[in-house]
C-alpha cells in the first residue's frame, strides 16, 4: 500500500477471478465458460466489421443491440443498458443506485465481486448468512435501508429463487433498488426480467458469457424501468461515452438473433448438468440442486482442497474457495459430456 495512494485505493481489496492457464490442454471447469463455442454468425458478423468498419467509433448508446436485447424479452429499448460485461454493468448500478450512508444487504454467500464495489465506492453492507441448506433466507431482505444485490441462480450454489419470492422482496423494498444479477438465468427457470414493468424498483442484470459463449467478447447488460436505466446512462457517459466497441456490438446482436443456436447449446448443457449430478452421488458427494451451468458439490471423505489440487495435477482446473464458509465446497463448471466423463474418470482415481 502507497502513501501516494487515495483512501479508495488503499480500502480496496482487488476480486480475483479463478485461475487461466494457458497450458492448452486443460480441462477448463473453474470460471463457467461456455464449453462450446458462439454461433457461427457471431464470427460472421465480427469478421464482417474488422473487414469494414474499424476507423469509425461504435454507437455511443448502441441502440441497435439494445432494440435486440429488448425484443427477446417484449420490451422497448428504453428499458435496456449495454455494458462491457456484467461486471461494467454491476458496477455502473452500484454507483447509480446505492449510497454511503444507507446499508445494502447481499447474501454471506455470493458473487465476491459485491464486497469488492461496496468497498471501492464507500456504501456500507451487511451479509445475511443463508440458511443451511444454502436457501436464501426471504424475509431477512423484506426491509433493506439501501438495497439489494444479489444473484439467481446464486453463485457459487446454483440455487435458484422463485420469480414468486423475488417479487416478494421487490414488494418489500419498494423505496431501494433490488438489484437480480441473472447471470445464470438461461440455465434457470425463468427470468424476471417478466417482472419489471411491474416493480419500478426492480433491476435484472445479465451477461452473455455463459450461456450465449461469449465470455471473451465482454457483453453484460441491465433491464428495467427507464428512470432505472437513465440513471445507468449517466454514469456510464461520465466514464466513457461509447458502451461498447464496435466488435463487442456486432458479435453481441448476432448472437442476440441466432435464438436456435442459443436453444441448443443451452439444452444441451442443462441435459449434461443433469447426467453428472447422480453420477457425482453414486461418488460419495453431495450435490446442491443447480439451476445454473455449474454444480457446488462436497464430498464425504475428500477434502475439496485435495480434490482440487489433485484434479489440477491431472490437468482438469476446478474453483475452490477461501471463504471458510464453503470451505470444504468445490464448484465446477458443466462441460461437455466428453469433458464430464474425464472428471469422472479422474475423480474414480483420486477417491480409489
Ligand atoms: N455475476 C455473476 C454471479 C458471475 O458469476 C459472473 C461471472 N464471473 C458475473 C456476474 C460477471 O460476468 P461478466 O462480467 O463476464 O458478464
């Protein structure tokens, strides 16, 4: 820590995200990637504008991919914001929407990036312990004094929360902002983003690095209300007026139109997720129920460090956290089922 540095700098604590090795033949299950690649007219689209268009700046409010985003969820673009991931996004709403002198709750087990913006931008919070059986504990979100983060499916247990619950908690904040990072809706249920144009207070913020295989491109972006969403504009125009390169908003409207290819890739995920979950129990693990494209497992008499670190050796990366929490926890992405037969196979060696 530097004297020379700003108290924001020095309160900071920086989020690392899981390990990329470049070793190619990893089996990468440690960031929920798609393990399939985009749609071919995501490629089609990109190689198109590095052809043409490069010299010229992108739309500053990319109207054309908000006008797409929109579409697919019957919505006008007003009610759309476009961003460099999520993470931009998630960002934007925490300056947007939250205060320093007003607590924000999120649940004790998270996406660690909240703590990190909290910290950053000075807004107190408190992190309500789940239940124990990982269940987000409804009522204890029922009066917040500045707001509401939090994901669904939840990261890392996969656990999704009812559209029914979730307008409960809308409900119940009705003067803060509760914020739905959907990250991993497309692998859920349903989203509420159906719910919006019902709660003003409700913001639905998802990412196309998972289930529209994009995670390289950085496309995230937020839905809700207009008033919401000019708020998001303003601070996104006090950094930068251009949402996104022009690369990012070609890839990401291709990918937004191809609904087919989105289907398949999705479906297919969700089946493999369902396959591996008794395999992993015929194993001796316990499986939290996953709406996401991703399992939370523990495993009876293997330590998760050790499976971590003994998978590593053979070359398939999983997550494991510090939180103590979930400790003796690992999460591990759904690849494809070729991809899942090698786990299994090396986690028969390592349990033998
Ligand atoms: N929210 C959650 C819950 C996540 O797990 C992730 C991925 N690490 C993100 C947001 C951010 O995704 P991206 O910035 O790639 O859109």
């Amino acid at each position: 820590m530097h004297k020379l540095w700003s108290d924001a700098a020095k309160r900071t604590e920086p989020y690392v995200p899981g390990e990329q090795l470049n070793d190619p033949d990893i089996i990468k299950l440690n960031t929920n990637e798609s393990p399939y690649g985009p749609s071919p007219n995501v490629i089609e689209a990109i190689q198109k504008e590095v052809s043409h268009h490069l010299q010229l700046y992108p739309a500053p409010d990319a109207e054309a991919l908000r006008d797409d985003i929109g579409r697919y969820y019957q919505l006008d673009k007003e009610h759309i914001f476009v961003g460099n991931g999520s993470d931009e996004v998630l960002a934007f709403s925490f300056m947007a929407f939250f205060n320093t002198d007003a607590r924000i709750q999120f649940p004790s087990v998270t996406y660690s990036f909240y703590p990190v913006y909290a910290k950053l931008f000075h807004i107190p919070y408190e992190e309500v312990p789940l239940n124990q059986d990982f269940t987000i504990p409804v009522e204890s979100f029922f009066q917040s004094d500045g707001g509401i983060i939090m994901a669904n499916p939840n990261a890392p247990t996969g656990i999704y929360l009812s559209l029914e619950n979730v307008e409960t908690i809308a409900a119940n904040n009705s003067d803060q902002v509760v914020i739905m990072d959907e990250a991993y809706i497309d692998f859920a249920p349903a989203s509420a983003a159906s719910l919006v144009q019902d709660y003003p207070n409700l913001l639905i913020v998802q990412t196309m690095s998972k289930s529209r295989s994009l995670a390289g491109l950085r496309i995230g972006f937020a839905i809700g209300q207009p008033h919401l969403i000019e708020a998001l504009f303003r601070i996104k125009d006090s950094f930068n007026s251009y949402t996104m390169d022009r690369l990012a908003l070609a890839g990401a409207a291709a990918a937004m139109k191809d609904d087919h290819y989105f289907q398949e890739t999705t479906e297919e995920i969700i089946r493999t997720r369902e396959w591996l979950i008794p395999e992993m129990k015929k194993r001796g693990f316990s499986v939290l129920p996953s709406a996401a494209n991703f399992i939370f497992t523990t495993h009876s008499t293997v330590k998760a460090e050790t499976l971590y670190n003994e998978l590593k050796r053979r070359k398939i990366l999983i997550r494991h956290f510090q939180n103590p929490a979930i400790a003796n926890h690992v999460r591990i992405t759904i690849g494809t089922e070729k991809q899942m037969e090698q786990l299994l196979r090396a986690i028969d060696a390592i349990i033998a």
